[in-house]
C-alpha cells in the first residue's frame, strides 16, 4: 500500500523536523505511526500516512450510524447527555461570535447532521458536506438536509456562505492547502471560518503523551498548536478573531486515552485527568484539550 511521506513542513515548508511522537493506531489496524513536528512552525504531522484511497480502511465504520443513536455503555451515554448540549453551544459559538443569525453556513464533514440539524432548526440555510455515503443517507433522510460529497466541494460557487465551519474535521483533510484556498473563496466577504481542532499542546495530551486519544493515528494526518494553526489560515487570506475552549473534550479524550492505556477504572481515572485539564484551562483557551478558532475572511 503506497504511503505518503513528507519531506518538508506542510505549513511552512521547512525541512527541519524533528520526531515528536512515536505511538499507534490504538483503535483499529494497530499498525505503528510516527508525528514529526516542524521546528520553526510548531506544526505536527503523522509521518508515511495513508493515501486518500486507502484512508477509509482506517476508519471504523461498522454501525458509524447506529452507533450515533444507540445508547450503550456508560461512554454512550454520557455522550448523548452532552451532544444536545454541545449542539446548542456550537450554535451559539456561531451567532455569538460572527453576530449572524439566519445566515448560510457550509458545515464540512456534518457526520450524521446533528449540528446542520440545529442550525437549520432555528433559521439558517444549511448546506453540509460529509464523505461517507450512510452518514449522507441518514443526515437526508432524518433531518431532510441538503448534504453533498465531497467531489462537489471544489465546484461550490465563489462567496456562497457566510459561515464555514468544521467540527473536528480539518486535521481529516489530505488536500489541507486545496480545502482551505476553496473554503476562502466560498465565503462571502466579511464571513467567516470556524475550525475546531485537538490541541496537542493542551494538559492532557502532554500528561497521555502517545497514549493521548486525540492524535487519533493515522486518520489524523495533522496536529495543531494554538501558533501553527493560526500561521496555517492566516496564511490563506484570514485573520483570527477569538478562539474557544470545548471543556467536554478534556473529559471524553482523557477517558478513551486511559482506554487506550488499559488502565484498570480508566472511566474514573479519565475523569479525574479530565478535570485537572479543564480546570488549567480556565485561565487559558490554549491549554483546552480542544479548541475552536474563529475566522474573518481578510481578503
Ligand atoms: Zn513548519
């Protein structure tokens, strides 16, 4: 299977990196994979990834869509509690911060739509584009949403939207410099692109280290810092206008870590590690296990 290796920084293009991490993928071929991380940016990236073609095999897609909708286990269940809480604290994320409402928002990787759902609920004109064919299904046929491939995603018209966002998906994306020159055309002057991303440089994921859920090898191919991710956007014609925290994440990704640590009581033990994450973020958004970046279009 043909592999891709970087010889130089994805974002800066500098040829000096250094290994950063040398860990697994703990969920699902358990084959080895490096992170190298570039000494004059800060960015990190998984080293000899798989292409394009073979990335699906990587995924686990078994039940991805019942999965979302039953209710089993503990994990399961905390994580319904919190998704209709993160689904109204996104939307707000959203108005709050470009003082939008009704708008039209592009929503790339929606998953099942949950979040598109929410949007469309209280008023916005809600496009989405989600690569896997029963997420598309579902999201169209439970919520009646407009929801594309992503083959379609480069013919989208200039200035469509005046909201992209990505829930965790950015450090999904191959063609990261072809997505986000696409994503700064399609966004109407003075809109805006909202990225939420891990942040490897957050409290948990120095305490998990190669354990740290979140570097989630090999599906995802990029690992950002607060500093490598503002200098990667802003380097595709935007400003950053505020960043925040997603405190639920330093629990979810300190439980599965200890998950992946085989750590006896790893739900207790992820919540106590959870907790001590939060908490050092109160006083600062860049130590968030998570983090979401608000972007102006400046150009
Ligand atoms: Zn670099």
């Amino acid at each position: 299977m043909s592999k891709i290796h970087h010889d130089k920084c994805p974002v800066c293009g500098s040829k000096n990196f250094s290994l950063f991490i040398e860990s697994n993928d703990f969920s699902t071929s358990h084959e080895d994979y490096n992170i190298y991380k570039c000494t004059e940016c800060s960015f990190a990236f998984t080293q000899d990834i798989p292409n394009q073609e073979n990335i699906g095999n990587y995924y686990k897609s078994d039940n991805y869509v019942s999965h979302s909708n039953t209710k089993k286990g503990l994990m399961f269940k905390v994580y319904h509690m919190v998704r209709n809480y993160m689904l109204k604290s996104k939307q707000r994320t959203v108005e709050n911060n470009t003082g939008i409402k009704n708008g039209k928002i592009l929503d790339i990787g929606t998953g099942t739509g949950f979040f598109s759902n929410q949007m469309q609920k209280v008023g916005w004109d809600v496009s989405a584009i989600e690569q896997d064919k029963d997420a598309r299904e579902f999201a169209k046929k439970e919520f009646n949403l407009n929801v594309l491939p992503p083959s379609d995603f480069y013919n989208i018209k200039d200035k469509s939207f005046d909201v992209v966002s990505m829930w965790h998906v950015l450090e999904h994306v191959h063609d990261l410099d072809g997505y986000l020159k696409t994503i700064n055309k399609i966004i109407s002057d003075n809109g805006y692109f909202i990225a939420a991303v891990p942040n490897y440089t957050s409290y948990d994921a120095k305490h998990y280290k190669k354990y740290w859920a979140a570097y989630d090898l090999p599906i995802h191919l990029w690992h950002f810092s607060p500093s490598s991710i503002k200098l990667l956007i802003e380097k595709h014609g935007f400003k950053l206008i505020t960043k925040e925290g997603m405190p639920f994440d330093s629990f979810y990704v300190s439980m599965l870590s200890e998950k992946y640590k085989n750590s006896s009581l790893s739900f207790i033990r992820g919540a106590f590690f959870g907790f001590i994450s939060w908490a050092k973020s109160l006083s600062n958004t860049d130590n968030y296990s998570s983090v979401i970046y608000i972007f102006k279009k400046d150009n």
